[in-house]
C-alpha cells in the first residue's frame, strides 16, 4: 500500500499524518492540522500545507495517497486541486478515510469497519470496496461515540450542572475555561467540532467518575445501536476500529459491544500506529 517516493495521509477533522517514504526506502511521519474539505476551501487547505508540511519534505513526492475525513466523492475535488497546486507533477488520488481504513484493516477479506476519533463513520466492506454507509452526519446530528459528541455532551452536563459541583469545578479549571469562552468558541469560532473533541481526555482522566463512565458508555452504545446494528451479517463478520476515541477507551468500547453480542478484532490509534 505504501510506495517508495510516496506520501500517504491519514486525516482526520483535527490533525493528519502523512507519512513520507523516501527513495532509499527510509520512511518519516509528520503531523499537521486536519484537512477536511466540508470546512476549509482548496486556498486554506494550500495554505495549511505549505506553512505545515512542505518545510520537512526534503524531496516532493512522485505519488501521493491522501485519506481524509469529509473527502466525499463531492468534495475530494477540493482536497485533489490543492494538492495538485502544490505538487503538479505528482500522481495524486484522494479518498475518504473511510477507504484508508478499509484497505489497511480489512485487505481483501470483506468486514466492518469504524472511526471513532474527533468524528465518527462506518462502514461495510466487501474486501475491494465500500457497498454500504451508515451516514455519519456530523456532530450536530450523529457522530455517536466521537470526540466532538463526548466533548459536546461534556460541556453541556457542565453548563446546565449535570454533573457533580466538583466535577464542573475541574473540569472549568482543567481547561482554564468559562461558560462565556464555551458559547464563544462553540458558536462563534471556526472549527468547533475540534473545540470540543479536546475535552473527551476529560472522560480518561477521571476513571473513577460514575457519571462519566456513564455518559461514555452511553455514547458508545448510541454508535453500535444508530450506526452498527443497520449493518447485515454485523455479528458474523470482524468489526475493526481506527481512531483515537477508540483506541483510548478501548475497555470501555469492548464492554459496549459484548452487550451486543459484537466483538471488535482490531482496534488502532491511526493508519500508521497499532
């Protein structure tokens, strides 16, 4: 899957890895912003990667294989021109990261496969291609189990005072945050999705917080109920997890899908991290 010469991009709503492999073989990982054509114009995103990745290239790649979240078959167009504008003599191809994580988990043996990390997505895959999508619908309307939902479920408990005094206390404090910089940067600002996906660390780092442990749970319950189970055949065949909502509360999500009779075979931070 990965070429000599190549640069190959796992890329999420929050940060992307690309992976460079030189000509004598020799192989680096550099990490930029995320790119994700649903909330960044070709412009931005040449900006991005000019100011981000093109200052660690020694050599420009000759082909170029970018996986990204938002990259439909309506907007890789807008990834595909700005990769064209920076690297006109390259072979480029763009598709979703749905396809990367397909490819890297399955081979060519047919499964499910999930992202859970600052969004969330799924899919069906027959061994050689995507024949069946559960929408993810974005942070707003779906994106069950992810780090935008855990961030927005979070701060909404914190705000209306769900949760234990002295759990809003830390959590306020923890990310040195008010109620008004919350509305700010979650009304206001570009990019809120990643806003909120920042606080789902808050969730691992009060282990022992029943309310929490709840709310994670629920979460990843929502995901297997409104996204898994629509899935034919989902109990006989290997369900693979990529993301780093998945690999961080990876206890917590195996709980989750035993009570569904489901099991998950892999479950990896990244395309290129175990």
């Amino acid at each position: 899957m990965i070429l000599k010469n190549s640069l190959t991009a796992d890329s999420g709503s929050t940060k992307t890895e690309w992976r460079y492999v030189a000509a004598d073989g020799r192989s680096y990982i550099y990490r930029t912003d995320g790119v994700n054509p649903y909330y960044q114009t070709r412009e931005e995103i040449v900006r991005q990667i000019e100011l981000q990745l093109l200052p660690h290239l020694s050599h420009y790649p000759t082909v170029i294989r970018f996986y990204g979240a938002g990259c439909s078959p309506e907007k890789a167009p807008i990834v595909q021109e700005a990769l064209h504008t920076l690297f006109p003599l390259a072979d480029i191809s763009v598709g979703s990261d749905m396809l990367g994580a397909a490819r890297l988990t399955c081979g060519n043996e047919p499964g499910i496969v999930c992202i859970l990390g600052t969004g969330s997505n799924s899919c069906y895959y027959n061994g050689s291609s995507i024949v069946h999508n559960v929408s993810p619908l974005g942070y707003i309307l779906g994106d069950e189990g992810s780090g935008a939902v855990l961030g927005k479920i979070l701060v909404g408990d914190v705000l209306k005072k769900q949760l234990p005094a002295d759990l809003c206390e830390a959590f306020l404090h923890r990310f040195d945050v008010t109620p008004a910089s919350l509305i700010e940067h979650v009304y206001r600002r570009p990019f809120p999705n990643r806003y909120l996906a920042q606080f789902a660390v808050f969730y691992g780092e009060h282990p022992e917080s029943d309310e929490l442990n709840l709310l994670l749970h629920d979460a990843f319950s929502a995901f297997v109920r409104r996204n898994l189970l629509q899935y034919k055949d989902v109990t006989q065949l290997p369900i693979h997890f990529v993301g780093s909502i998945a690999y961080h509360y990876a206890d917590v999500l195996r709980k989750v899908l035993a009570e569904y009779n489901l099991q998950a075979a892999t479950i990896r931070k990244t395309l290129f991290q175990q």
